[in-house]
C-alpha cells in the first residue's frame, strides 16, 4: 500500500520571510514581484507568524489607503497563531486541517526551523497529481 505523502514533498521550499518592523508597502510590494500569498514573519530569525495579501488588504481597509500603508508595519496586520506544522507531518492531515479551518497556508518546520510553505495551491496540485495517477489524464477542450 502506497502511503500518504508528507508536506516535505509538497511545501514550497525555502521561503522568503519579512521582519516584523518591515513597512507594509515593502511586504506588499514584495509579494507582488514574488507572486506569493502568503510570508512567515520573523522577529530576531525566529518564526513568529505569517502574513498574507487578504490580511493586508484587511488592514488597509476598503479604499487600501485609510491608513496610509507608509504608516503601517507587518506586525500591525500578521497573524500570530499560524498554523505550524512539521516537515513529516501527513499532507492528508494537513489539509483536513486547514479545510476544517478555513486557512490558506500551513507553514513547515524542521528542527523549529522555518523550511518551507505549504498553500492551498500545493494543496490542489497534491490532488491533481493523485486524480491523474489513479484515473489518467483527463485534459479537454469540451465546453461544460
């Protein structure tokens, strides 16, 4: 029996973090060029929660200027409680958890350490692979 494959295979490895003092701007800005959702912060090298675009775009309100993003830092829109997960912890139970809970992004440690992202992208990509291995592909141009 095939097992379950674990979020090391799946996470985006390696991924960039912001400090929480970082201005917001520099973190949207960042985001934008990287074409990512979601950033771990970090304080003095240690992991400490993780933002993302929609928690930003919360903060700044509905005209994104009310505060003025020059006057706000990462801290003022991050969440501190992220949810953590290990390198070998199951991508099954990672994503029931992250369904159940409505969240975008697990982020992935090793040894304490950040060392990767795990999104609902990979999450989706998992299960394309897998539907494709059991049940081949699938492609066409077949209008619903």
């Amino acid at each position: 029996m095939k097992r379950v494959p674990t979020v090391k295979s799946a996470m985006t490895p390696f991924p960039y973090s912001v400090g929480i003092n970082a201005p917001i701007a520099e973190a949207q800005e960042f985001m934008r060029e990287h074409k990512i959702r979601h950033l771990p912060v970090t304080e003095d090298g240690t992991l400490i929660g993780v933002v993302s675009d929609r928690d930003i775009k919360l903060l700044l309100g509905p005209d994104f200027g009310n505060p003025a993003p020059g006057e706000l830092v990462v801290g003022d829109a991050m969440v501190e409680e992220a949810y953590v997960v290990d390198f070998s912890a199951s991508v099954q139970s990672v994503a029931s958890h992250m369904a159940e809970h409505r969240l975008g992004s697990a982020l992935v440690t090793k040894n304490g350490k950040l060392a990767g992202v795990f999104t609902s992208t990979d999450a989706c990509r998992v299960l394309a692979e897998y539907l494709e291995a059991q049940f081949g592909s699938n492609d066409s141009d077949a209008a619903a």
